[in-house]
C-alpha cells in the first residue's frame, strides 16, 4: 500500500517541526506550508489525504482558507481530507470550523501520541466508500 500523504499547514516553526517528526516515523509523507497562503497554494495542487489546518495564521487565516476552497469545486477531488489544528475551543469556531471541514483537533489537549491516533482515525473514515453500509 502507499504511504498516505501529510499536508501540515501551521505557522509555528517549532509544531510543525514537532508534528512532522510525529508523523514521518509512522511511514507518512509530510509536507508543510508556513502560512495560510502557502497552504492555500498547496491544498489547491493537491493529492494529500489529510491536511491539518491552523486557524489562526498569517496572510490568510484557516477559515478563509476554507472558504475560498468551497468556491473552488475542484479541490475537494484533489484533497481527501481536510481537518483544523488549532488551539480555539470556543463553541462558535467549532460549528464553524466543521460546517468547512472533516474535523476538529485542539493542539492543548493533544499528545504526539494523541495526534497518530487521530490521523489514523481520520484517515480510516476517510478510506471507507461514502455509500458502503454502516454497521
């Protein structure tokens, strides 16, 4: 099988770093962008299975990022998944956050551990076929 592909979009040298080397070592292929523009750029090359998005970063924040994608009706064939990282946890960045993407992680309440457990999880709901029967 292929190894999945990464895309960590987060302005903070040191998490990025951090969330790279997490994950690399599990036998992904990390790719990373410094800022909302960069991961604008990358996101909409695409060919990543999961995406971790900031919200709160220079040049263009997690949310515009967002919704900028939804105008664009090719990249939601590009990118398989695409999941907010950030530290907000107020109730209204949450509903927001999810009516845009797959999903919602809070860096604070994240271990290394926690977020390989995460990705995977994301990553095995995101393989399974829209239409195949739930248990």
């Amino acid at each position: 099988m292929e190894p999945k592909k990464i895309l960590i979009v987060e302005d903070d040298a040191f998490l990025r770093q951090i969330y790279s080397d997490t994950l690399q070592p599990e036998g992904y292929i990390v790719d990373v962008a410094v800022d909302g523009q960069d991961g604008l750029g990358k996101i909409k090359q695409g060919g990543y299975d999961l995406v971790l998005l900031d919200i709160l970063m220079p040049k263009i924040n997690g949310f515009d990022v967002m919704e900028m994608l939804k105008h664009d009706p090719e990249y939601k064939n590009n990118n398989k998944c695409i999941i907010f990282l950030t530290n907000l946890d107020n109730e209204n960045d949450i509903k927001r956050a999810l009516a845009l993407g797959n999903g919602y992680l809070i860096k604070s309440q994240l271990t290394p551990g926690d977020l390989v457990k995460e990705v995977k999880m994301y990553l095995e709901k995101m393989s399974v076929p829209q239409d195949a029967p739930t248990a």
